[in-house]
C-alpha cells in the first residue's frame, strides 16, 4: 500500500498502457472479450484515479503525490509529476471520459477492435501524463504523442472525410505546437543564462526574468499552441471536422479531455511563466473569447448536421473559459476551472446521445431527424438534461461555472461580460432549436431513411443507460453541491490568483513609471 | 625541411590539377596516386609517420588498385568518352576559385589558438608516434573504432551486393 | 601551419573543381577522394599545431570511411555501368520526383 | 434546527420527492400519482398555513441549509428568507397548486404521460417555492430559471404537436432574453455589494448611488418583464397556452407569471431608491395592462383571451409596485392568483366538456349543460371585472385608488378604460360561449366535468368571492395592508400621496367602467342592439391590429429572427468556411504549391545536387568571413 501511494500517479499514467499487454495476445477475432476487458481496465483505471480524489488534501494549494527522478541530468529534465487541484479533477475526468468513452463505443465500432482500444488506452496514458507532469519535456513529450492515437482514432473509425479531418486536426494543432516549444525553450534557455542552470523544472523556470518585450513575443508563442488546442475563435476551424467525422468515442475524448489541454496549458504554463505578458495581453484574449462565444453560438444556430453543431457550441463554451481564465480574478478563475469540467461532462454527454441516434437513424442531418420523443422517451428525458446542462439551466453543472465566470469578469471587464453573457440567450436558442427538431418534431423530408428508422427506434439499452449515468449523476451533482469540487480547486486557484497579482503590483509600478498610467 | 615541403606541395596541387583534367581515367589515377604519396610525404614531415605509411597502404594502394580495377572492369576504351559541356566548366572553375578565395582569406586573417595538448613532437616521439596513435585507438576511442569495424564490415556487404549482377 | 592550410584548401578546392566539372563518375569519385585527403591533410596540421593527437586519430577514422565508401561507391558505379551502359553522371537522374 | 425552520424546509421537500418519485418511477404508480401528488402539494400546503401563522405570531426569520457556491469572495448558501411576505406566497403557491393538482387528476386522465405530468407539475411547485423562500439572488435566479424550466417541459407537454414545442422554445427562449438582463443586474449588484445576500444588499442601498441602483433595478425589472410577461415580452404567454391547461392556471395565471411582481416587491428597497426605474415600471405596466386588454377584446381562442387578459392584470399589479404601493400590488397577485386560476380551471373545463374546442365561433348555449363551470366562471369574471364584493374589485380599486391619490393621473385613466375594456371582453367570451344561442357541433356531447373537477372550481369561486374581505377596510389600513405592511418599513417613500379623494368616489368609477363594459358585451351578444360585425367593418384597421395581436410577433419575425438567421448564415457559409477555413486551408494550400514547385528543384540531375551543395559550402563559408 505504501509502494501504491507512493507512485500512484505513475501507476495511474502507466497502468492503461501496461494492461496494453494484457489486451495483446487476444484474439483479433474475440471482439467481445476486447470490448469487455478494455472497458474493465479503464474501469480499474478509474477507481485508481479515484484514490486520488480520496487522498487529496484539499486544504493547500502544493503539489501534491510529487513524484521526482532524474532523467536526463545533462539538460536537467526530470521524470517531474505532482498534482494540484485543477489537474486532479482534469485527471478524474480523463479517467471517466475514457471508460465512458470506451462503453460507448461497443456498438460503433465493428472494425478493428483491438486496434482502437489498444489505441484509446494508449491516448488514456499520454492524456494523463499530460496533465501530471511538471517538467516541461515531459509535459510536451506527452502532448505531442497525444495526437497520434487520436489521428488514428479519427482517421480509421470516422466517418465522411475523415482522412482529411484527421490531417487538418494533426497538421494544426502540431503548428501550434512547434510555435511553442520554440517559446518553452526559449524560456529554458533564459532561465540557464540566468542561473546557469539547466532545468526543465516547471516550479523552477516560474522564477525566470523575463523583460515585458520579450514575454510579449514568447506569450504569443505559447498562445498559439495552446489556443489551437483550445480552440479560440480564428483558431477553430479544425475542430468540427475533427468532432464531426471523428467516431462518438473519439468526439467524446476529443471534447472532453482533449479540448481542456489548451486551457490547462494557459493556467499552468503561459500565464505562470509569462505573468506580465498575460496582464498585457488578457484584455485582447479575452476579446477574442468573447468574439467566440457568440459565433460560436451564432453559427451552432444554422448548422444542419447535429455533430456540427455540438462542435460549434463547444468554440462557443470554451470561449466562456477563456474569458473567466483570463479575467484573473479567484471567482472567474474558479468558475472557468468548473466550467472546464462541465463543458466535458455536458458535451461529452451531448456527443454520446448524437451517437446514439446516429447508430440507430444513420443521418446526422438534422433535417432527416425527428420524432424520436415518442419512441424513446429515456434517451428524450437524458438527452434533454444533458442539453440543459449545456444551455447552463440553474440547478445543473453548467449553470455554476458559468456564473462564477460571469460574476468573476463582471469587474473588470463589465462590458465584454455583459456581451458573453448574451451568449446564454442564444445556447438556449440552438440547442432547444435543435433538440425540438431531432426530438419532437416529425422529420420534414426524409423520402427514404429517417421515417423509417424512425418506426423502429428503439430505446437506450442497458449497457447505453450506464453509459451516460455517471456524466448525468455528475451534472446534478455539481450544480446542486458543487462543494467538493470548489474546496478542493480553491486553494490552486487563490494560489495562482496570488502569484498574478504579486505581478501586477511590479507590472502596475512599471506603468506608473512609463507614465502609461494615470494612478 | 622547407624546401622539402615546397616540393611536396608543388607535386601535390600539379597532379591533383592533373586528376581533374586528364580525359582518361586511368591517367587520373595515376596521378592520384601521384598525390596520394605527396601528402604522404606531408605527413612525415609533421611527424606522423604511421600516418604517411597508412595513407600509402590505403589509399595508393588499397583504394587506388580497387580503382584502377573497375576502369579495367569497365573497359574504358569502349565507353564513349564523356563530354563536358562548356558552362559546367565556367560554373565548375568559378565556384572553386571563389572557394580558394574564401578558403585562403580565412586561413589568412583566421586567429589560431594556442597549443593546448600535450603531444609536442618531443613527447610523440619519445613515445612513438605509433604507439601513441594506438593507445588512444584502443582506449579512449574504442567504441568509434568498434563501430568503425562494423562500418566497414557493412560496406563490404553492401559492396557486394551492388556488385552482384543482380539485385 | 597556414601553409600546411594553404596547400590542403587548394587541393580541397581541386578536388570541388574535379566534382563540378567533370561528368565521368570514376573522375568524380577520385576528386571525391582529392577532397578527403586535403581534408586529412588539414586535420594533421591542425593537430600538429596544437600539440593534440585526436586529429591524427581522426585521420585513420576517416581513411576507414573513406575505404568503406570506395568499395560501396566502386560498385555502385559497377552497377550503374551495368544499368546504363555508360559511366556517364547525367545520366543518374533516377532520383527525379 | 428548531420547529419552524424544519417546517419551512419540509414544504420544498415534498414537492421534491413527488418530483423524483414520479419522475424516476412513475410507470409503477400509474393513475395513482396524481392522488400522491396531490396529498403532498396538500401536505405542503397545511405546512405553509401553520408557517403562516407562526410568521403572524412571531416574527419572519432567515436559515441556511447547507453552504452551496464558495469561490474567492464569492459565498452563497442555499438559504431561505421566511418572512411575511414568503409566507402569503407560500400558503398562494402551494394553496392554488393543490387545487389545481386535484384538478389535474380528472382533466389529465388517461393521457399516457400521466406520471411524467405530475412529476413536472411538482418540480414545478418545488422550484416556486424556492423561488419565494430564496434569501440570495443566485438561489432566486436559480429557480427563476427552474420555474422557466418547468414552464417549457409544460407547454410542451404535448410534444407531438408542433405548436406545443414551438410554443415551448419560444417561452423559454423569450424568458432567457428576461434572464439575460436579470443576470447582468446581478453581476453589476454583486460588483457594487460584494455580496448576494438579501438583507446585506438592503442595507447597502441606501448608501449606494441613485444611477447604480437605477441600472441595476431596470436590469432586474428585464428579468421580471420577462418572467411576468410585459411588453415588449409578452409574446410568449399566448402561445403558452398549447399545454394543459391546469398548468395554464397554475403557471401561468396564478403562480409563475406573478414571480415578477413579488421580485420587485421583494426587491422594493432597490425600487424605491430608484425613482427612475420605478417609474419605467409604471410606465411598461400601464401600457402593458391597456395593450393586452386591446388585444383580448377580440380573440376568438377563449384561453388566449383569459392570457392576455392574465397579461393585463400583471400590467396593474406592475402599475402598484411601480408606484410603491407594494401591498396593493401584492394583495392584488393574491386575488388574482385566485379568480384567474378559476378561470383557467373553468376554461379548462369548458374545454374538457367540449373535447378540446377552444373556438367561441362554437360554443354556446352553455349554461344549461354546465351549470357548475358557468357559474364558477361567472364568479371569475366578475372578479377580474372588479364587482364588488367579489375580491377583484379590493384589489384592483386599491391600485387604481393608490394610482389616483399618488397623482398619476394618466395612468389612472388608462387604468379605469382598461377595466372597461376588461369587463367587456371577459362577458364577451361569457355570453357568447354560456348564453348565446347554441352553435356546438351537434354530434359533440356535451357534458359536465367530473366532480374531481368541479371541486376545486368550487372552492377556487368561493375564495374568488371572499377573499377581497381581507381587504376591509379598503385600502391603506386594511387588515391585509397593516399585516404585510410590516415587511415594507424601509421603503423610501418617493411617491407620496398628493391627494386625499375618498375610496368610495373612486371605486365609483372603476365599478361604473366594469358595469359598462359588461352592458356593452350584453347590448352586442345578447339583445343583438347592434351587430357586432357592423362595428367590425367600421373600425376595421383597429379591429384588424387588434386580431392580428398588434403584429407584434411579425414585427420581431421580420426585424429579428430573420435578419440575424441570415446573418448567422453569412457567417457560416462565408466568414467560418470562406474565410478562416479558407485561409487555413489557403495557408495549407500554399505549402501545397509550393511544394510542387519545389519538387522541380529535385530534378535527378546528380550534378545539380552537387552545384547546389557547393553553392551552399561557399556561401556559408563567405558569411563566417564577412561576420
């Protein structure tokens, strides 16, 4: 046991990729077995994640299950991991979002079986090794293997143009990328001018001086790459080609967990490490993210094939996140880590329930769709929460983090605020629009396929019922006792709220200095 | 010793003028080996006779007699002699002079830096320039020597199969 | 030493003028080798020089290269001679697109 | 916890529990839902009439049940405010909502989704009694959001019908339109209190500035012009009228539509600092109360008309908060509450009695065939048309009264030719659907609802009769005015009274405009003295704006909803896939081309690999020397 907690995180990023060995010398041929035992493993995975949230303790903002070797001394990088409290719920949710992802897909995916589980826990380990290491190597050695699962995921087992979704996802976000290894590595090599030291050390390289100049150009190296990921309003073309022809399972990771990368790199890395910059520039980001929740909102209004439109409404969301992130305030800040978490859960619901009508109507159209109400009234009653949840009803995850975001920015920054809060009006536009349509309302056109898949839709089974259950129970669970969640992000979030403003007293004295302020 | 070393030069840079220009192959080659043993001599003058006795057994002789071998192979007189058109040669001449140029002016203003090693020719030949090469060989360079054998064993497969008629 | 320098830069810039101008690949390759020993040549000087030993060790490491690049160079030549019927270089334009 | 916290928890908990036991395993309770339902919206009923008296007795106090958002500064409890105020609209909310579940028994009977009904209709009387026992503004907004909820799973009951999810989308998205300006209000008030909390807020206002406060009032009234339907944002409550109607007399009459109202009342501190905002208040409910009696008076649809008149009701009790009087606004929701759920639950039976008509052009002659639900509605009508005794007229001449002596003269004459026109349409629809002669489909059978119906009409009439009495002696020293009188102490008083006319010359009036109307609506549909389709041709634009709703939903269709779908298309089609994909696919494209002109650069030629490698030897060699 005390082996177990020692290296819990390294036995929580590894374990998926060692039961990898496990899955190996099955069967091609024995899907089910497959199908079973991954989502079994990804199951174990989880209730080992869940330690986690057990043994976490929620009242100090320090990494904690730190782990530390030696890797390559030469340049100081350092096999570094350690968890705070924005990055263990990010890691329960990979957890969960994979298992879940995994139970979903047992329908969907009729080809090469092995293949995608063995890929989908190979994407479970690098996702978390993401989110747990805080040496800068190890964090964009995983990011960058991240893609490749996910590139095979898309490109195998989607659907449409799904090759070239694939490549425009992978050629996009590895741009992004590159742009920022450049400005970490700029920053490293700053930091050994410095000191004299090399180190990849994430909580070392925080202390590196940078000149506001030059912070400026890196900020806008590490945005790049991170607001590719993210996506941010010019950046998110990729996003619903990737979302719509990739499979539900891959949607799902693609939304829930891979979509958070961005955003956790803005909060762990380019804020942090470029602070002054960050307090330059926030007013322009959050611009830009203000600017994306209302198209994102806008175009989701006319979209005609459903995926499409949860993928719009996600650019939409995720601009609500940068805007709570950058407004650096506790409250916003807290609510953008909630709502990171919410937007994961709810999408990734929304994106389930897509998929299940997919498999059973084979159109996506939302004009081919319709009338499915009657036949199903369970999936109606989970899907019509979980949409909810994503137009942000009170009572429901999505309502909190919204609010705090909203409430949180209000001071600073009233006027943009007031705009993206429009953007709650128009979530509720489309996607009521779209569930009336899907749900309620008898398909307009369909000569040949809906009407009649329609006649024999058949209900969620069992196995469909587990699936959701747990993203459900989480949507009411954080809207009405959001407690567990909020104590233990608070003290990270205060604590990095706190580093900021340590900055914006030196970067307020700069600006009196430059006489650019009136103070 | 100097006037030695002019004479090396003088045969160096005529017969490698020579390897370039002669329209038979088999004539170049001669003159390489020409120049081959001029460097050899090179070497001997600084010292490093082990060096000069391997250029020889090398080059002149392994590498050259594998030369000349494949011009018999071919039966050069049968292939119809290879032309070089005229601007090949303009371009050919011009960047070579523009690299002696820059090559000249480098060694000319280029600063050297100070002897920093310990192998005056005293000490080399108190220990024996071969010896010395060979300890070093053997212990501080083992694994480039290593790997230089593997190398070697690689091309000599690789030689092979190119050879062979077909593949 | 310069004129150690000298005298290997002119016979490098022999041999680059052999490479350039030259379309017959046995004349190529010897010019190929004409580079190499000036190159050699400047090694030992430096090392000469500065009273260091590695240049000279560099050497021998390099007339291996440059043995085992003969014999994979001898008969790729052999080969191409077979193909093509002519030892001719323009002619070596298999790696187009 | 001590009794009377655990007796205000316990009246949410019911409600919720039905909520989750029908929602969860309604299928295994089939028809006996309803009756559960019932006994627990009773039982939270008796609850809140023992917290009532409690509340009487003693005094309102405060509780928090568990601490529920904590983020930074940000704090917030899912506390409750039991005061005398939340205790009157409790005993409404949960009194009028077991009648009306009771009634929903009989009227729901036998449609297949039974349990699902009664599972929302108690979400829904959960969500209003947290909505009135809130004590911060996130908790209201919560379930002022809850109870929109609620309203759209219930007009869309019937999801089958596209009117009804139409209907159902447009309500919730009209009332988000509301929820947006209530939200914004609430940023703005937490960033000027640094809190949510009722009381804290109260008694920073007074030091705040008046423009603060105005903004922030107006941004709340958004939300109430919202929720209670006021122009320009009434357009929603019409339609509402797809889903059943008990839900209409419950949601939309009595309990939901008046969440506005009890807002600014308890909000009156922020109110009556603002004298501004007040005074929008007055202006929008006035206008309001005059625009929907224009259009009720002739709709044909006889629950659209009860709508638009529930519509124009609110616009009066808008009227009385605008100007202060909150009691007078409070007392008036209270009545009306109750003649209008009557009148919705009559209407509702008419409809069941006539399987489902709802077009006056067939109906008729009905009185002999239901006595019952004729004289209920009856009794509602002369309610909503201010006869005295019936309590209409205490409620309404109190507003009216308040109005008069506060000096806002105009708004009083509109208010006096409103109640005209409201006692017009209201006998309307009475004589032509009950005494006209017969125009019934002749193979319908017409008969009267079951007695699980009638019931609670019957009570609903008699407390639409009596109720007023708490009203005596009229107006400002009314037992009603001096109980919840006490909850308004630290009002700022900016609309004093000017004049002093007595009660009796006023209510004169607004008695003789009812009689009026009513005696208009006998002349025209019962002695025929003048045909009604003489009046028709000759004021037939005003008769066309009033049918056609004042065109108010074209107008938005055509300023509105089609300009930004077209928009919104031009940014897809254009800007997302022209323009941004284009210019990453643009970039990616260049790459492309280049590329193949580069291939070019690979031509094969041994020679020109070696020209462009010595060219490259010499160029770097030619930068170390000129560096």
């Amino acid at each position: 046991m005390d082996f177990f907690m020692k290296y819990l995180l390294t036995i929580l990023i590894f374990f998926p990729t060692a039961s990898i060995f496990l899955l190996l010398p099955i069967n091609k041929k024995n899907e089910s077995l497959l199908r079973n035992l991954s989502t079994f493993l990804s199951l174990v995975e989880f209730i080992i994640s869940y330690y986690l949230f057990v043994y976490f303790k929620p009242d100090t903002y320090k990494f904690q299950f730190v782990e530390k070797f030696n890797w390559i001394p030469s340049f100081g990088a350092s096999y570094f991991l350690g968890i705070d409290g924005v990055s263990l719920f990010l890691i329960l949710l990979t957890t969960l979002l994979t298992f879940v992802s995994l139970l979903s897909s047992y329908r969907y995916i009729k080809e090469h079986v092995k293949e995608f589980v063995i890929l989908m826990l190979l994407l479970e380990t690098f996702m978390l090794g993401t989110f747990a290491a805080l040496d800068i190597l190890l964090f964009y050695l995983f990011w960058e293997f991240m893609l490749i699962p996910m590139y095979f995921i898309i490109g195998m087992w989607g659907t449409g143009r799904r090759i070239y979704s694939a490549v425009k996802f992978v050629l996009y976000t590895l741009a992004g990328s590159l742009i920022m290894l450049f400005g970490l590595i700029y920053i490293f090599i700053m930091h050994y001018n410095q000191t004299g030291n090399f180190t990849f050390n994430l909580l070392r390289l925080y202390h590196t001086n940078i000149p506001a100049g030059l912070q400026i150009l890196l900020f806008i190296a590490l945005f790049l790459g991170f607001a590719v990921k993210v996506p941010i309003f010019p950046f998110h073309t990729w996003l619903p080609d990737a979302h719509t022809e990739a499979p539900t399972a891959g949607s799902v990771i693609l939304a829930g967990v891979l979509l958070k990368f961005g955003v956790y790199g803005f909060f762990r890395f380019a804020i942090p490490l470029l602070p002054t910059a960050a307090l330059i520039l926030a007013p322009f980001v959050i611009v830009i993210g203000v600017v994306g929740i209302l198209y994102g909102a806008f175009v989701s209004i006319v979209q005609r094939d459903l995926k499409r439109l949860v993928a719009f409404s996600s650019v939409s969301h995720m601009g609500f996140i940068m805007l709570g992130l950058f407004a650096l305030s506790a409250i916003s800040v807290n609510g953008a880590v909630i709502q990171l978490l919410n937007h994961g859960i709810d999408t990734g619901a929304l994106f389930l329930f897509v998929g299940m009508i997919y498999e059973r109507m084979h159109t996506r159209q939302i004009k081919d769709l319709g009338g499915i109400a009657k036949k199903a009234p369970i999936l109606t009653t989970l899907f019509l929460i979980s949409v909810l949840a994503s137009v942000g009803l009170p009572g429901l995850n999505g309502f909190i983090g919204e609010f705090l975001i909203l409430i949180g920015s209000f001071r600073y920054y009233p006027v943009l605020t007031i705009i993206a809060a429009s953007g709650i009006i128009f979530a509720a536009v489309y996607l009521l629009w779209m569930f009336q349509r899907v749900m309620f309302d008898e398909s307009a056109t369909s000569p040949h396929s809906s009407e009649h898949h329609a006649e024999i839709f058949e209900d969620m089974n069992l196995r469909e019922i587990v699936t959701v259950l747990p993203l459900i129970i989480l949507m009411f669970l954080m809207g009405f006792y959001p407690a567990p969640f909020l104590d233990r992000i608070g003290p990270t979030v205060l604590h990095f709220i706190s580093m900021i403003n340590h900055h914006k007293i030196v970067y307020n004295a700069i600006k009196i200095k430059a006489g650019l302020s009136n103070a | 010793m100097e006037a030695l070393f002019y004479v090396f030069s003088f045969i160096a840079i005529f017969s490698a003028l020579m390897v370039v220009t002669m329209r038979n192959p088999l004539t170049s080659a001669l003159y390489l080996v020409l120049c081959f043993f001029a460097l050899a001599g090179f070497y001997v003058l600084l010292d490093m006779q082990f060096l000069a006795v391997m250029q020889i057994l090398v080059y002149a002789g392994a590498i050259m007699v594998l030369v000349v071998l494949v011009i018999m192979l071919l039966n050069i007189s049968k292939i119809k002699s290879v032309k070089t058109d005229l601007h090949q040669k303009i371009i050919g001449i011009a960047i070579s002079l523009v690299l002696l140029v820059e090559i000249i002016f480098y060694i000319a203003y280029g600063t050297t830096k100070k002897p920093t090693g310990i192998f005056t020719h005293s000490v080399i030949d108190k220990i024996g320039n071969t010896r010395v090469v060979g300890e070093f060989l053997f212990t501080k360079y083992m694994l480039s020597f290593e790997i230089a054998s593997i190398l070697l064993f690689v091309a000599i497969i690789g030689a092979y199969l190119f050879a062979k008629k077909k593949f | 030493m310069n004129n150690y320098l000298i005298v290997a830069g002119i016979i490098f810039c022999i041999g680059a003028l052999g490479v350039l101008m030259r379309k017959n690949l046995i004349i190529v390759f010897m010019s190929l080798e004409l580079m190499f020993n000036a190159a050699n040549l400047g090694f030992v000087a430096v090392s000469d020089r500065l009273n260091l030993i590695s240049g000279d060790i560099f050497v021998i490491f390099v007339m291996v290269v440059a043995a085992a690049e003969a014999a994979v160079a001898l008969g790729i030549i052999v080969a191409f001679y077979r193909e093509k019927g002519t030892i001719d270089i323009d002619k070596a334009n298999e790696l187009k697109n | 916890m001590d009794l009377k916290t655990s007796i205000a928890w316990l009246i949410p908990l019911f409600p919720l529990a039905g909520w989750l036991l029908w929602g969860l395993f309604g299928k295994y309770f089939k028809g006996l839902s309803g009756y559960i339902a019932s006994a627990f919206i009773g039982i939270s009923f008796i609850l809140s009439v023992i917290l009532f008296f409690i509340v009487a007795y003693s005094h309102g106090f405060t509780d928090t049940l568990y601490p529920w958002v904590h983020a930074g500064i940000f704090k917030v409890g899912v506390s409750a405010v039991v005061d005398r105020l939340s205790v009157i609209m409790l005993v409404m909310v949960t009194g009028v909502s077991t009648l009306v579940h009771i009634y929903s028994i009989g009227y729901m009977q036998g449609d297949k989704g039974f349990s699902r009904y009664f599972s929302f209709l108690n979400l829904f009387v959960f969500s209003m009694i947290m909505l009135v026992m809130s004590n911060n503004l996130l908790l209201l907004y919560v379930f002022w959001e809850a109870v929109g909820f609620c309203s759209y799973i219930l007009i869309g009951f019937w999801y089958e019908k596209k009117s009804a999810s139409d209907a159902g989308k447009k309500a919730f998205i009209v009332n988000r339109i509301g929820d947006f300006g209530f939200a914004v209000g609430i940023f703005l008030l937490f960033f000027a209190t640094k809190t949510l909390n009722y009381e804290k807020i109260f008694s920073m206002v007074p030091a705040m500035p008046v423009l603060t406060v105005t903004i922030i009032a107006l941004l709340l009234f958004a939300g109430a012009v919202g929720k209670s339907a006021q122009f320009p944002l009434h357009v929603w409550l019409p339609d509402a009228m797809e889903g059943p109607t008990p839900v209409s007399a419950l949601i939309h009459a009595a309990t939901m539509v008046t969440a506005g109202v009890y807002m600014i009342a308890r909000f009156h501190v922020l109110f009556s600092y603002s004298p501004t905002a007040s005074e929008v208040v007055l202006i929008v409910g006035t206008f309001t109360a005059f625009f929907a009696a224009f259009i009720a008076l002739t709709q044909y649809d006889i629950k659209r008309i009860v709508a638009y008149s529930t519509v124009s009701q609110l616009g009066y009790m808008f009227m009385a908060v605008g100007i202060g009087s909150y009691t007078a606004g409070i007392f008036h929701l209270i009545s009306h509450a109750i003649f209008k759920g009557l009148l919705f639950l009559t209407a509702g039976s008419v409809m069941h009695g006539l399987s489902g008509e709802l077009d006056l052009r067939k109906m008729g002659g009905l009185y002999s065939k239901m006595k019952i639900t004729a004289i209920t509605f009856i009794v509602g009508g002369l309610a909503l048309s201010g006869i005295p005794p019936f309590s209409g007229f205490f409620s309404k001449d109190a507003i009216l009264a308040d109005v008069y002596n506060k000096g806002f003269y105009f708004a009083w004459a509109v208010g006096e030719i409103t109640a005209l026109m409201t006692a017009f349409y209201i006998f309307r629809l009475i004589f032509l659907a009950f005494f006209a002669e017969s125009k019934v489909d002749k193979n319908l059978h017409v008969h009267e609802s079951p007695k699980i119906m009638t019931l609670p009409m019957i009570i609903m009439a008699f407390f639409a009769l009596t109720i007023g009495f708490i009203g005596i002696p009229p107006f400002n020293h009314s037992i009603f005015y001096n109980f919840l009188h006490v909850d308004f102490l630290n009002v700022n008083n900016f609309a004093p009274i000017v004049n002093n006319t007595p009660w009796y010359f006023l209510s004169l009036i607004s008695v003789a405009a009812g009689l009026i109307g009513i005696y208009i609506a006998y002349l025209l549909y019962i002695r025929k003295a003048v045909d009604p389709e003489k009046i028709k041709s000759m004021f037939k634009p005003i008769y066309a704006l009033s049918y056609n709703k004042v065109y108010i939903d074209e107008i938005y269709d055509f300023l509105i909803v089609k300009p930004l779908l077209a928009f919104f298309n031009f940014l897809w089609k254009v800007v997302d896939i022209k323009v941004i994909d284009g210019a990453v696919n643009g970039i990616a494209g260049a790459f492309a081309g280049f590329s193949v002109k580069a291939r070019k650069i690979q031509n094969g030629m041994l020679m020109s690999y070696i020209l462009t490698l010595s060219i490259g030897a010499v160029a770097i060699l030619f930068y170390y020397f000129i560096r």
